[in-house]
C-alpha cells in the first residue's frame, strides 16, 4: 500500500497529537508509538451489522487503560456500523 505525501503528513500530525495528550508517552517518539501500538497482527470480522477488530496483545497495552479516551467503540460519521476493538 502506498500513501500520498499529503496522507502520510496527515498521519504523522495525528500521531503526534496523541503523544501530545497521551501524558504517558509525551515523551516518547513517533517511531515509538508506531512500533509500540500501531503495527500489530490482527483480525477484522464482521459481526452481523457492525466489525469486530480483534488486536494482538502485548506488553506495553497495560499502558492503554490510561488513555485520556475510549478505544473500544469506535463510530466514524460516514459508516453505519460500529467497529468494536478488542486489545
């Protein structure tokens, strides 16, 4: 998959915000973050009329119960389901 210029600085204003809330990792690098949350083995599955995403665990998700926001509902505006995340 490749990604324009405009989208990868997207992403990376994005991950930036979330070290920027996420008082826990503010210090911690882009790279860091990714390497840490982001590039996980896992699985998507439909589930009747919404998604169940189902993310390989590790070490560090004991971090993610501090988020300063939810992660396991997740509704975008322009789906009609809801994507129900599981760490």
């Amino acid at each position: 998959m490749s990604f324009t210029d405009d989208e990868y600085a997207e992403a990376l204003s994005l991950k930036s915000a979330v070290l920027d809330n996420w008082k826990d990792l503010k210090t911690s690098s882009v790279q860091a973050l990714t390497e840490t949350f982001l590039l996980r083995n896992g699985s998507l599955n439909k589930k009747e009329i919404n998604w169940d995403l189902h993310v390989e665990r590790k070490g560090f998700d004991i971090l993610l119960d501090r988020l300063p926001w939810g992660i396991s509902i997740i509704k975008l505006p322009w789906n009609n389901y809801l994507i129900y995340v599981n760490w």
